[in-house]
C-alpha cells in the first residue's frame, strides 16, 4: 500500500499556487490517458509531466516482471546521461536498491542524500553515467499487485524532495498504475480476440478446402485410370473435375485477398454486359450441372459505366454462387437486372427463386466467415461483395421478393456527365 494514501488532509496545507500547478498536472494526465492509445507513449508523456510537477532532474519508470521476479526500466527521462543504457542493462531483484525496496515494501521511500545512502544501487549511475543526488521512489500498485515502481532523481535546486512532493507522486503512481493494468487487459482480449477469430477462420477455410482436396484427389484418380487404360472419355471426366475444383480453389483465394486489406479500386470505363457475361461464361459449368436457368438484362445501359471491372465481376460471381447454391435443381433460376438510374448511377437487381434470407439472419449474411452452407461455403463471399462495392462509394441491400427468394439490390454511383 502506499503510505497513508488514503488520508488527504494534506491537501489542506497546499498553497493555492501549488494546489493550481498540481490540479493543471492531474488534468494533463487525465486528458492524456484519453486521447492517447500507444501505451509507451502515454506513459513517456505521463513521466515528462510527473518530472515537471516533481522539479526533477530525471524520471524513470520501472516495470515489474513476475516471471523473473526484477525490475527492469521502461521509461527513463532526463536532462543527462545514457538513458537508453538503463533499459539494456540494469535489472533489479526485489529489495535492492531503492526501487526495489519500493516494490518490496510496496511504500514510497525518499532518500535525501543518495551518497550517504548505502541502500542506493549505483550500477545504475555506472551504466547512465548519471550523478544521483537524491530520490523519491513510489510504487506503482493496482488491486492486482506490483506493477512496478516510479522514481524522481535529483531535485532541481538542490535538497530532498518534499512530502507534498510524494504524496502528488503517489497520486501520478495510482494513474499510472491504473493504465498499465487496463492497457495490458486491453491487449490480453485483443489477442484472445485475434485468436478466437483465427480459429473461426481456420475452422472454416479447412473444411471447405478439404472438401475441394478430395475432389481433386477423385479427378486426378480418374486421370490416372484413364492414362493406363487409355479411355479419352475418362480423361475428359476428370480433366473437368479437376479444372472446376482449381477454379474453386482460385476463387478462395481471391476472396482472400480481396477481404484482407483496404483498395481503392481501378476504375475506367467498360462495358457492364461484359462483365456480366465475363462472370455468366465462369460460372456456366457449375450452371448447367444444376440446370439452373440464369438470365440477364443489361439492355438499357446504353453507354460504358466507369466501375472496377475486376472487382465487380468478383462480385456477380459471388452472388451467383451463393444464389446457385440455394436454388433447386431444374427448376432454379435466377435473374440480374441493371440499368442507368434517373440520378445517373448504376443499379443492379439481383435475385433468385430460392428459399429467401430467413429475418433473423439477415443482419448476418455480410459479416466474414458467416455461412449457411455448412462445410460447402467460406462465409467469404458476400462480406468480399459488401467490401469491395463500399469501396466503390456504393450499397448493397439484401431483402426477398414479395414472390419468394432472396433480392440484392446494388447501386454505384457514377460521374457526374459521363
């Protein structure tokens, strides 16, 4: 604990002037701990504040590793010496030193004249080549124990540092304590966070890949059969099945690629039909295997449209997927529309006579890795549909027909006078 910190009739002694100087430090802290989110940073511009208040000539904060039960230095600041020398070389162990006493006792410790101090470690001095003349060492503790120790060297002027000076630094140490603990909580959810999320995907891409593998493996099989007994009908087979499952593997990985960082898309003038049909010819296999009847209608878009070629072909394709997906053999079909709105942007309908977006997930259907395919689906495609039309400066609304089946509705905004 730290000494009598919860008696504040010190306060009272506090001349107004002071009182002002130590207030306006607090509030600067407290507006840094806001606005501020790299954890060394803040704790550097918290230290140049505490050596201010302090009228020190140095100030360093040392962290406390329990894995190895030492101190080691994490900021240092001051007017002299090898400040960077402290954080390479000196480790303290638990009482030795001053701040390890701090940390040891968990109690402020002020040392008027560090040379007539024999509990003063001065290797420290050695390795920053830096005169101690005095010390006021605070500990730095949160309901979860010792987080380390804040020490002030040297006050400027000459003499001890005051005990108005410790109790303001103790109240710096609680700060200071407070955001380590919570910057260090922070960063241990973030990475369980980024972990979960890593299995999620993990999980995800592997069933899905296995599924493609073992198509591959029952192609190349058949290629292999076909090769030995020389049956070009079996080739044929296989060399299909094989080139659909390579097709789906590159699919993933554009997918991938296109989710996982931010692009500004390459737009140029192009044929709209083109694209459509470009997506239509891919996909055509896959298509005519189910027998689903696929039509367009790109008729009334009577000049180029200035969009990303690439990335919206990606889109129709994943939208063709999904819809392919959901709709029965025979009898599926799916419809895209697109034309020249009266504000002069481009409009996309895209819909099937599929089962629909059930209510409860249709607030899901563009997140990352949600699928409703089971082993047969990324949850990739229509989060990469949903990015890369936002990137565009567009929307994308996904809704059902009064008719049955799912609707997407797209629009990308066009230049003014193309």
């Amino acid at each position: 604990m730290l000494s009598d910190f919860d008696d504040i009739s010190w306060i009272d002694s506090i001349p107004p002037e002071e009182t002002r100087a130590i207030l306006g430090a607090l509030f600067r802290v407290f507006h840094l701990i806001t606005v501020l989110t790299d954890l060394d940073v803040l704790l550097e511009e918290i230290m140049e504040v505490g050596k201010q208040v302090a009228a020190a000539e140095a100030c360093s904060l040392m962290l406390f590793d329990p894995a190895h039960g030492v101190l080691y230095f994490h900021v240092a600041i001051g007017e002299e010496g090898n400040q960077q020398a402290l954080k390479h070389e000196v480790r303290l162990k638990l009482n030795q030193g001053i701040a390890g006493l701090a940390a040891g006792t968990r109690r402020s410790i002020n040392v008027p004249d560090a040379s007539k101090d024999p509990r003063v470690f001065r290797e420290a001095d050695l390795a920053s080549d830096f005169q101690t003349r005095s010390i006021l060492a605070v500990p730095l503790v949160d309901a979860d124990g010792l987080v380390g120790v804040i020490e002030v060297l040297n006050k400027v002027g000459g003499g001890a540092f005051t005990t108005l000076d410790q109790r303001v630094m103790e109240v710096f140490a609680s700060v200071v304590a407070t955001a380590i603990t919570n910057a260090r909580l922070i960063d241990k959810n973030l990475r369980s966070e980024r972990l979960a999320a890593i299995g999620v995907v993990v999980a995800s891409m592997s069933h899905y890949t296995k599924n493609i593998i073992t198509g591959m493996n029952g192609s190349v099989e058949l290629i292999d059969q076909a090769l030995i007994q020389e049956r070009p009908e079996l080739l044929r087979k296989g060399w299909s099945l094989l080139k659909r499952s390579v097709e789906r593997i590159s699919s993933v990985v554009e997918d991938m690629l296109a989710y996982s960082k931010p692009r500004r898309p390459m737009v140029s003038a192009c044929s709209f039909a083109d694209i459509v049909n470009d997506a239509a010819q891919t996909f055509e296999g896959t298509l005519h295997q189910k027998q689903v009847d696929f039509s367009t209608d790109t008729s009334s878009i009577d000049r180029p449209v200035h969009v990303d070629a690439r990335a919206m072909y990606r889109c129709i394709l994943n939208l063709l997927s999904n819809a392919t997906f959901v709709v029965s053999e025979k009898t599926g079909r799916i419809r895209l529309r697109s034309w020249i709105n009266s504000v002069g942007d481009l409009e996309i309908e895209f819909s099937d006579n599929g089962p629909g977006i059930p209510e409860d997930l249709r607030d899901k259907i563009f997140d990352p890795f949600f699928s409703t395919k089971g082993n047969q689906g990324t949850g990739l495609g229509l989060a990469v549909t949903h990015k890369l039309i936002k990137e565009h400066g567009g929307s994308i609304r996904a809704g059902n027909l009064k008719s049955g089946g799912a609707c997407f509705q797209i629009v990308i905004p066009q230049p003014k006078g193309a």
